[in-house]
C-alpha cells in the first residue's frame, strides 16, 4: 500500500496547525499516564482557546445529574458531546467551540461533562449522554453534536433514543466502530495527529480490553436497524484513520430510507476544530457545521440534499 502524500494533501495553514498541536500535545502523549495525558490535553485546550463571542453567557450546573456547561440561548437546545477518546477532555476542552456555536446561531448549547475511562468504563459516558438528552428532550425538541467520540456518543444516543424529538445530529470526525483492517484505517494509519494505534489504543481503555462486537451503543455502525433516526451530517477529515466511518454511517442511514449528507473535508486532519480561526479549510467546515445546526433547528436540512 503507498503511503499517502501528506506534504500534497495537506495545505501550509493546516501544517501549521499540527506543527502547533504536537509542540503542545507531542505524538506519543497517549504513551503516558492517564494523569500526564490529560493535564496536557488541557494544557493544548487552553493554548488555542478563543474566548467567548459579544454576548454569550455560560454557567455550569447539574442536568440529570451530570455536570453540564449551559450557554445561554433560544430553543431547540444543542447537546454538544466533546471529543477526547473517552479519555480526556471536559467542559474546557471545548468551551469555546461550544461558545462559537452558540454565538453563531443564538441557539442554546449545552456542554456535558461526562464521566471518562478507564476509571468509569462503558457504559458510563453513554449512560450520562442518554441522561443529558432525556432531560432536555423533557423541555423540548433537541439537536446533537459532538466531535471525535463525542460523535460516536452522539450517534449511540439517537440510536437509542430513536423516535425522541431529536430534530438532527451533526457528527464531526467520529469514531463509529468501523473496521479497524481495512479502509481508512489502513490508509490513513500514520496520519498527523491521529494514528490507527491510537485508535485501538482509546477504543480498548473504554473497556479495559477488546470492544463487544454488534453494540451500537458502542459502535453506532454495527447496528442492525438505522430507520428512525434523525437528518444527519456526517463529517470526516481526509487525513485520518476514522474517515471511512463518516461515509459508512451516513450510506447505511441513506439507504434505511433515512436524510444523511456525508462531507469528507480535503486535506484536514483529526482534530481540525481548533484550527477553525488559524485554516481556512477548518473555518470553512466550521461555517458549515453551524449553518446546519441552525437549518436543522428550523426544519429546512437539507436543502437540494447539500448542507
């Protein structure tokens, strides 16, 4: 297999980005302890945190038990679910990203803090996704989206929450549950900023060893039944070991009969969502994300079936 050619697919902002990244998160960080590891990805967090937009107002308080930041805003509410492999990440590591959406399309967005492995295996991050969306569907239509294995946790929640008023899922660079042997996976193994070692690496500390194979509320993608869910953009980076997952998801929701667009981002990698003010490529796919999660709010995605 020929290695891809990174220094072609990927643009010089884009470069910089990962050149940025790896001076604050290196490579070999998932080498580390869990400690270490998390103090660093909040570390990286905070050096491209972009503030809060004119206007926009958070405050932090328990939703079904699970702390959650809120950011003030009109209805239907956006349930946001933050990357980090299960492992890292929290109500800082996305603080802006959460903040940016809400500015853009005045909606309300609402950041939980999940609980994280190994110390609380699956299914606790999905127990506390479900219970997060079951209390705001309470008050009233929702949307979702979330990142990397918030995008999986997304995913696994309208799967099963099928039928709820969950009026679309926007599901950034996920982790799904594909075939880590073939594909992407294979493809894209040494990608800047997500390797497929990594991949396994996250996948098996969720529940201290190999997955449960056909779970979907662990991989989303080995469901058996994708009727009933909701309009869908499914968004993968180029450059990366989980890209496939992104297209797969959306063609087996299309072909149960259901609305998907699926959307591979040229020459992005992993993780492109701290580069939004940096890369035009990200901040183009950031314009993007936001402008369906307001069309979604209003009933009209897709479009002509493009976001």
């Amino acid at each position: 297999m020929t290695a891809p050619d990174y220094q072609s697919l990927i643009d010089a902002p884009t470069w910089g980005f990962i050149r940025a990244t790896d001076a604050a998160y290196p490579p070999d960080t998932a080498s580390l302890s869990l400690a270490d590891q998390r103090a660093i990805y909040d570390g990286m967090c905070r050096a491209f945190h972009r503030g809060y937009p004119p206007g926009v107002t958070a405050r932090d308080h328990a939703i079904a038990g699970v702390t959650c930041r809120d950011f003030a805003g009109a209805s239907p509410a956006v349930l946001y679910l933050h990357g980090g492999g299960f492992v890292v990440g929290g109500l800082e590591s996305h603080d802006d990203v959460c903040a940016e959406i809400c500015g853009r399309t005045g909606l309300r967005v609402v950041c939980a803090d999940y609980r994280l492995s190994p110390e609380h295996r699956h299914p606790a991050a999905f127990d506390d996704a479900c219970a997060v969306a079951r209390a705001l569907l309470a008050e009233g239509p929702v949307l979702l989206c979330g990142d990397s294995a918030g995008g999986n946790l997304c995913a696994a929640v309208s799967h099963a929450l099928r039928g709820a008023a969950i009026l679309g899922q926007v599901l950034i660079y996920p982790g799904l549950g594909g075939n880590p042997d073939r594909g992407s996976y294979l493809t894209h193994a040494h990608a800047p900023m997500l390797t497929r070692d990594d991949v396994l690496f996250y996948k098996d500390i969720r529940h201290g060893g190999p997955p449960p194979q056909g779970d979907p509320t662990v991989s989303p993608l080995q469901d058996s039944d994708f009727t009933g869910l909701p309009p869908t953009l499914a968004i993968g980076a180029e450059c990366d070991p989980l890209a496939d997952d992104a297209r797969d998801y959306a063609a087996r929701l299309n072909a149960a009969g259901g609305c998907a667009v699926w959307v591979q981002e040229a020459g992005l990698v992993h993780g492109y969502l701290r580069a939004r003010a940096s890369v035009p490529r990200a901040a183009a796919s950031f314009d993007c994300i936001t402008a369906t999660l307001s069309a979604m709010a209003a009933g009209h995605w897709p479009e002509g079936g493009t976001p």
